[in-house]
C-alpha cells in the first residue's frame, strides 16, 4: 500500500515497488502484467525494468497512490464478488458438486475461481479487500450499480432493461466482441476438460 512506499527505513535506500499482477501458479511471466512503484531514487528502475521485459513480462509504472486506486478494482472488487458468490451458494444450500448437472461452462468456471479463491491462504483477501482503504469506495459504486441493475432488471419493464444493458454496452464499445473472442477461447478449454473428464 501507499504507506509501504513512504516508510523512511534509511534515507538513502532506494525504494521501487514491484507487484507482479499473477500469483504463485502461474508457469511464467511472458505476457503478464508488472506494475513498478518508483518511489524513492532510480538507481535500480530500468535494470529491473529490463529483466522483466526481457522474459516478456508487460511492464508498466505507475505512482503508488494510482496503484492503490487501481487496486481496490483489479483485486478488491473482483475477490469481493467471488467471496459473496461463494456466500450466496452457501446460504442456498447449493454446493459446487450438486451444481454438476445443471452448470453452464459459465457457471463451472465461476465454480471454479471460487474454489481457486478459497483454496489459497484467507489472510492474502482479507488483506486485499479490507487494508486497500480505495476498496470501500470502490464498493459504494458496486452497490449503486447493484440496486440500478435490481431496478431495470427485475420490476417486470422490459424496455427499461434492455436500455439499461445498451447504456452499459455502449461504454464497453469494441470491447464486447474482443470479450467474446476471448472468453470463448477459455470456453472452450473448460467444455474439452468437461468432455475429457467425462
């Protein structure tokens, strides 16, 4: 966090944060995020820059406070909806393993990440989630949107719905199809390991 990148250990000691956007199973670099935190000198900045780019690591550097914020996103939000999806099937009775039958790929994969989740060390989310002090604004947003989306979605007005997820859709723009194009690819790898399994 922010707080981290301002410690005075030793004024002359170089402090260049480094977060690797992919976690400990993942096979190699080449073609995953590093975020660089400069925050103090530039003695090591381009070296480290250069060994990761060299293993084909895409590299960017952003200031310690703007890491925070995207942060509170990339991570807070998107490890919140999966502890409250594995929530919601938990008060619902509905266990991954009885879902079997009638999951979609979608839904497996959904599954899936939320086992990954829970499957690692909980302190690693609570420490996510809860210490990024971006998170919780970042959460009112999700909020709003989740009552918005209530409110177009499910008071019976068809109209309102669609105009809703076009408003959405128009922000997304040529996103949706590189979206579909890419997931369809992951799609796919869950559908074979399914048929693989069967």
């Amino acid at each position: 966090t922010t707080e981290i990148y301002t410690l005075s250990l030793h004024d002359a000691l170089p402090i260049l944060g480094t977060h690797p956007m992919f976690g400990p199973f993942t096979e190699c670099i080449a073609g995953q995020n590093i975020i660089l935190c400069p925050s103090r000198g530039k003695r090591w900045y381009r070296w480290i820059e250069e060994v990761f780019k060299k293993e084909g690591a895409v590299v960017s550097t952003m200031e310690p406070v703007d890491h925070d914020r995207a942060m509170a996103v990339a991570q807070g939000l998107t490890h919140f909806l999966t502890i409250c999806m594995g929530r919601t099937l938990q008060k619902l009775h509905m266990s991954p393993a009885d879902a079997g039958p009638y999951s979609t790929p979608i839904f497996k994969l959904k599954n899936d990440l939320i086992g990954r989740l829970f499957a690692q060390d909980p302190d690693l989310y609570v420490t996510l989630v809860g210490e990024n002090p971006h998170v919780s604004d970042v959460l009112s947003t999700f909020l709003q949107s989740l009552d918005e989306s209530r409110q177009a979605l499910l008071t019976g007005n068809r109209i309102a719905g669609l105009d809703f997820l076009e408003e959405i859709r128009g922000f997304l723009g040529d996103f949706c199809l590189q979206g579909l194009t890419e997931s369809n690819k992951i799609m796919r790898s869950v559908v074979c390991s399914a048929k693989g399994g069967s």
